[in-house]
C-alpha cells in the first residue's frame, strides 16, 4: 500500500486542511510570544530554528507518528547493522563506519570492518606525512608542490566543498601546496590547470569508486600525455605522480599503479557519501591527519545523534520531517539552501547531489510507480551573492520555495591578516543580520515593516512573506562541525527515503545517459552510423559537417 493511503499520511493531509491551509506565519506568531522556544532545538555546536515553518505542536506529532509508522527505528538499526539498506545492489551502505572509533566493529558479509577502515586510514596518513614532509618526489627529485584531484561527482564535490571550506585550517606543512579539482570531461579545466604547473612537482590525485569512469580517465589520459612530454619511463611517471583511490585494487592495477599508490575504499561507500573515506585524501593533505579526523568525529557525533534522540529533538529528523511537509502536504516543490558564510560557497552544489541523487526516485523499494512527490529540486547559493540574484523569486515569485539558512554564529578565531581583525568582526555581523533579516522577510512579507513603511505601496512593491525557512546556527565553522553538518544532512535524505519508501543508495537514472553517451561517441567517430530520431541524426551531421571543415582548413 502507498504511504499516501496509510493512516498517519491521511491525518496529516486531514490536518492541513483544517488546521493550516488558510494560516499564515504571521498569525502564527501573533497568536504564540513563545513560537521560538517551542520549535527550536539546541544541540551540540548547533541551534536549529523551525519556527518558521507552518506547522504547530500538533503538525509535529503527526509528522513523528509517520516516522513511526514507516518504521524509521528499524530502518536505523539496518543501516548502522550493515544490513542490505541498498536492496537493489544487494549491499549495505555503511559510510558511518568510516567515521566511527576503531573499538565499534560493525560486521559486513560476515567480516568485521574496523580494521579495514582504519588500516586505510593509517595509509592514507602515511601518504600525508610523505607529501608533507618533502619525502615523496616528482621524477626530477624535487618535492610536490600541486596537487590535482581528478574525479567527477561525489569524488570531486565533496573535496572541493570541504577543502574550500577548511581553508584556514591549512596545516603548517601544507602551506606550499597547491590545490585544484578537475571534472569536466571536455579538457578545458585540465588543460587551463597544465599551462601554469610543473611536471616535476604535480601530483595527480585518481579517484573513481569504480575507476571506470570516463570523465575521471579521459582527464588521467590527458594528464599522462602532459608528463609523458618530460618523464620518459611510465613506471617513474606512475609511481611518482600518481595515486589512485577506489573500491577496485585491479583497476588501479590494469592502469599501472603499484599497491604503494592505491587507496582502497570498498563497495559498501556509495560515491556520494564517500568523503570520509580516502576520496577525502585532499581534505587530509590540506588540514593534516589530526584535523581530519576531527572532521570524522563530528559526523560520528552526528550519528550518535541521529541514533539516539528522539525524533522530536533529532537534528536530521526534524530537517527530513519539515522537508515532507513542505513538499507532500504545502506544495513546495523547490528549496533553496542559503550559507551565509563564503566558506560554504560549494556547500549547495554538494547537496544538489546528495539529496537529488538520493531521492530523486519515482520508483519505490518494490518497484512501483509511487503517487506522491519525492525529492524536490535543491539548489542554492552564498547567501549574500544570493540576494543579489534569485531572491527575487523567494519573495515574490509564483511559487512556494522552503528555504535553508546556514550561518556560523562566531568567526576569525584563528589570528586574520594584521589590523584587520575589527572589520572583519564587523562585516560578520553584517552578514549574520543579513540572514536574520531575509528569513524574518520570507516569513512575515510587509508585515515585518511599520506601519508607516507600509503606507502608500504600490502591488508591485508588496512582499506577501509566508514562505518556509529552516535557520541552522553553527558556533563556530571547523572541521568538527562541517563532519557534524554534512553527516545531518545525510541522515535527512535517509530519513526522508524511509518515509517515501525508495532506496538512496542507488542511482540507476544517470546509467542510461552514460551508456546512450557511448554509443553517441561511437556515432560521432564512426561513418555511417545513424539515429532514427531526427533530432540527434540532425545535431550529429552538424557536428561532423564543423568537424570535417576544421580538418580541411
């Protein structure tokens, strides 16, 4: 039976009718001086504020009894279990024993993992120790001074967002490094990398789950041709420019790297969840070992989190419970996650994934059509270059939109540039006002002006407000804390597949595009292939028509 037919969906659709389809935040909060307290959560390093979400106590103990009901208890238990959670590929999904202590074993196939884990970890912080110190060399003898990590999807978005955002905990040893990430399959952002690099000093970081990809070997490809122009012996090149991470030791073999250079993760790590694992070899080199495994420890609080509490004060609950309501029951088929902190700038675009990837399914665990809406389109941006851009629609488009606002609440522990510290205080004021300010704007519209601001307002510069918002507070931005957010993010899109009953941990709709990609190729470099589609047999013949003319001129 669909979710939508079981007895707490109904009452919760029952509940909207009557009790909040014709309420608005403004009366809400007029009606109740103690909204805040009741629909705020202080945990650890975070405060969550949803408050601002159309609901009331009685939306949140229905919401609670539909967790219930889907069994989100068992479906916890099967996860950390290292039961088969990803019923389609028959496996586990076990991206928290990557973060949890050595002394909690957790048993897959029969086999306990701990040891696994954090035997690669201890290889991985060889590997660090070796770039940091000098010891690992180009071909020439001189030490590394960039780093490229080559990979596409969670083994590009992840690094990219956490190194970005881990910046100013760069470790003193990695100060002369250089870091870059390349994903596009085009060559355009390898090839703008190479001009201003040294093969005698670049490292190649190759990271793949599968080390098939195309994007991530095209560009490994390209890389080895551009060393190849100074390093004559492959195994020289390999050895000392290379290191590999992935779940296929005989990949990495096929491609010539020794086990000395391969980092191993394991089929149990989806690609989207994998940073905890070696694909976070560049978080390490950036902020060094010890501050790693900070960044490990804050998602293993998480979990503890995520498992222990109660669903009413559960961080990643709440976060997955308001997203259902805003999506299945208010219509709100957009969200918009907003940091108000340029160290988040790639934050979004890492969930973009995570949670589309994860649950943008209409198929359910028993393979059938569901009638109800899953995942909604995510995006976002820097909340102040955000403001400037599409916040236009937030307050007075067509269409409802939740909102997520993310802000570090203190800043510049770390000693600033000198002279500066002042102003940088005052511009982290400015920005935190900011994002109480656009999120008191969404909820309240013209209300939260005076009256006398009010008066004489054409239509077109009337703000209705009544828009959803989640303000999650951070104390302070750290490794510690960006492992605590990313985790309850995670736990969220779990939260949320359980009550829709779909499986995250697959993600069959970009495998068609890959394979019909192929064939495309083979088209393009082929004569005679055609396609019955006049649209793609039209595109194909002007390409090969511009391809042809650049071969004769």
């Amino acid at each position: 039976m669909s979710v939508r037919r079981t007895p707490a969906w109904q009452r919760l659709e029952d509940h909207y009718a009557a009790e909040i389809k014709g309420k608005n935040l403004f009366e809400l909060f007029s009606a109740d001086k103690q909204r805040f307290n009741r629909f705020s959560r202080g945990k650890g390093e975070f405060l969550l504020d949803f408050s601002k979400h159309r609901i009331t106590e009685e939306t949140l103990t229905l919401l609670t009894n539909l967790v219930d009901q889907q069994q989100l208890g068992r479906w916890t238990e099967k996860l950390f279990s290292g039961q088969d959670v990803n019923s389609s590929e028959g496996r586990a999904a076990l991206h928290t024993a990557l973060r949890a202590p050595k002394s909690l074993d957790t048993v897959v196939d029969g086999k306990k993992i701990a040891e696994q884990v954090h035997a690669n970890l201890e290889k991985m912080a060889n590997v660090v120790e070796r770039i940091h110190s000098g010891q690992w060399r180009g071909y020439s003898g001189k030490p590394i001074t960039d780093v490229i990590n080559l990979g596409v999807g969670g083994s590009d978005l992840g690094p990219l967002m956490a190194c970005h955002a881990l910046e100013e905990f760069r470790h003193p040893k990695a100060k002369k490094l250089n870091f870059h990430f390349v994903s596009s399959i085009d060559g355009s952002q390898l090839a703008e990398r190479l001009k201003h690099l040294n093969q005698e000093t670049t490292l190649f970081i190759l990271s793949s789950k599968s080390f098939t990809t195309i994007d991530t070997l095209s560009n490994a490809a390209a890389a080895k041709c551009w060393l190849s122009e100074k390093i004559q012996s492959p195994k020289v090149l390999l050895n000392q420019h290379f290191i590999g991470c992935s779940a296929s030791s005989e990949k990495m073999a096929d491609f010539g790297l020794s086990e000395d250079n391969q980092l191993l993760f394991w089929d149990w790590v989806g690609g989207r969840f994998s940073l905890w694992s070696v694909i976070g070899l560049p978080i390490a080199l950036l902020v060094g070992m010890e501050q790693f495994r900070q960044f490990l420890a804050g998602a293993h609080w998480m979990d503890n989190h995520f498992k222990n509490e109660k669903p009413d004060q559960n961080i990643p609950v709440l976060l997955a419970l308001l997203g259902i309501w805003n999506s299945n029951f208010l219509g709100a088929k957009g969200h918009a996650v907003l940091p108000y902190d340029g160290r988040l700038k790639y934050f979004p675009a890492y969930l973009s994934q995570l949670e589309m990837e994860s649950n943008g399914k209409s198929v359910n665990r028993q393979g059938e059509l569901v009638d109800y809406g899953t995942c909604p389109i995510l995006w976002g941006e820097v909340g102040p270059n955000a403001q400037h851009a599409f916040y236009q629609l937030l307050h007075q488009g067509t269409q409802p939109v939740s909102c997520d606002f993310l802000a570090p609440v203190t800043r510049y522990q770390h000693e600033p540039a000198k002279g500066t510290r002042n102003q940088l205080q005052s511009q982290q004021q400015l920005t935190l006002a900011n994002c109480l300010a656009q999120s008191r704007v969404l909820m309240f519209g013209d209300h939260a002006m005076d009256d006398h601001a009010k008066q004489n307002r054409r239509q077109d510069q009337q703000y209705e407000g009544n828009q959803p918002s989640t303000t999650l507070l951070i104390n302070e931005l750290t490794p510690y804390t960006l492992g605590a957010l990313i985790a309850a993010y995670e736990h969220k899109v779990f939260v949320q597949s359980v009550v829709w009953e779909i499986n995250p941990f697959d993600q069959w709709g970009v495998e068609l595009g890959k394979q019909i990609a192929k064939e495309t190729y083979q088209a393009m470099v082929s004569e005679g292939v055609t396609f019955d589609d006049s649209s793609t047999q039209g595109l194909l013949d002007f390409v090969r028509s511009q391809q042809q003319r650049e071969k004769q001129s």
